[in-house]
C-alpha cells in the first residue's frame, strides 16, 4: 500500500507542474512572476516523473556467496 502511496504523489506532483505550466503561460502578465511559476511547474514535473520511475524495492544481491567463495 505503500508503494501505491508513492506512486500517487508521483502522479499528483506532475498533474500540479501541469496546471502550473498551463497557468503561468495563460495567466500571468508580469514577467518575473511568470518565470518562477513556469520553474516551479518544470521542478513540479521532473520530481513527480522521477518517484514515478523510482524503483521501491532494493535489487536482489547475493552477498553470502560474494564473502563466502566455495572451496
């Protein structure tokens, strides 16, 4: 459930760098405003892609068999 959690806010991240995107390009007039909305979109988008494609579980290592080499 967990993982799902994560996933979610992934989702949800990139859904408000969207909105951001959209707002700051439609709505916003002034300049500097306008570009740290449109910042805060692209920072919004790349962190929700990237718990996106975040891996959750640790890959599989066989460490008994790298300290324990067989006679």
């Amino acid at each position: 459930m967990a993982a799902l959690k994560i996933r979610l806010f992934g989702l949800a991240l990139m859904a408000l760098g969207g909105f951001l995107f959209v707002w700051s390009v439609r709505d916003i007039t002034s300049e500097w405003p306008q570009i740290f909305v449109g910042l805060g979109s692209v920072f919004c988008l790349s962190m929700g892609f990237g718990i996106l494609i975040m891996p959750l579980e640790a890959p599989p290592t066989s460490s008994d068999t790298k300290s324990n080499p067989p006679a």
